[in-house]
C-alpha cells in the first residue's frame, strides 16, 4: 500500500514539475480588447514580436513617458509592439474620452504605437489582460500587482511573461532594451 501511495505521488509531483515555469497556463493571444476607435485588436499578430503593455493616463507625473514609449517603439518597431492601455484607477488621472486621449496622445506625443480603450487594470472589473499578466496562475511566471499609472510589462515572441517594471522605470532603461536586442 506504501508503495502505490509513494508511486501516485511521484506521478502526481512529475506531472506538476514537468510544465516549465515560464510557459503560460493560458494564451495572451486569446485575450480580447480593443482600440480607442473600438476596432478588435487581434494580438495573435503580433506573435514573433515582443509586446510591452503599459496602463497610461494623460494627467499622471509619468505621463511624460509616452515621448520614451514613442523612441522605444520608433527603435525596436522591427520586433516590437507597444500597446498603450488607458486607465483612470490612479488618482482619475485618465478621465478623458477615447477621442480625448487619442488628440492628447497624437498631439503632445507623436504617438503611433497601439493605444486601446480604457480598461481596468485592478479591482472587481479587472480587464482579462491584466489578470492574465499579473496572475502567476495564468501567465505562468509571476503573481504581481499594479500600483501605479505607467507600470509596464514585456511579453516575448511566443507570448511568454518577460518580466514587469514599475512606472519609476524610463521606457528606455537597460532593464527592458536588453530584452529587445535579441
């Protein structure tokens, strides 16, 4: 009897162990949203090119970032796509229309890379993007928080969790460009 007990749980702890901490337990490219003029965007196209997402308001002390999103996305285009998810849960410092912050965005920043509709990125209502990137159970790697406007997180060309990177962290920073050089 021991040794049946001792047998079903090495079957169970091998069966456990086998799935690599960094594959998904759920595909990112299964997750709807949509842009600020409301059309489906399909992430799946974006497979072999990393994504970084980035929850943004246009009345935030970052919001000055969006010029180093704009470099970064102008750099890495070829293997890159950055895709701005407004959010008015910090300090309603998004409290704009989806017209409102395309103007905004286009105007004061040049902003051509992919910009959403307003979502959640916390609470009750949470967007299934953000649960998927901040619960371990979902991407795979990482349980994680969103504390603030601008946080970001980097995805890679097979949808896997890169890492994440508070909004104290430059677009530009060393931290997520030596992940787009490869």
């Amino acid at each position: 009897m021991k040794k049946i007990i001792m047998l079903s749980l090495i079957t169970i702890f091998s069966a456990c162990s086998t799935k690599s901490k960094s594959e998904p337990k759920a595909s990112i490219y299964d997750i709807k949203v949509y842009s600020l003029d409301g059309n489906a965007i399909n992430l799946a196209d974006f497979k072999g090119k990393k994504i970084l997402f980035v929850n943004v308001a246009s009345k935030c002390g970052f919001t000055g970032q969006y010029e180093g999103l704009q470099e970064l996305y102008n750099t890495y285009q070829n293997n890159l796509m950055i895709i701005g998810l407004p959010c008015n849960q910090f300090g309603s410092q998004e409290s704009g229309s989806e017209e409102e912050i395309k103007t905004f965005c286009q105007l004061n920043y040049g902003v051509t890379f992919l910009m959403t509709e307003k979502i959640n990125v916390k609470g009750e209502d949470q967007h299934p993007l953000y649960a998927w990137l901040t619960q371990k159970e979902l991407n795979g790697s990482t349980t994680t928080s969103v504390k603030w406007n601008f946080q970001k997180y980097l995805i890679d060309e097979d949808g896997r969790f890169i890492d994440y990177y508070y909004s104290t962290t430059s677009p530009l920073s060393t931290k997520i460009t030596k992940h787009l050089s490869k």
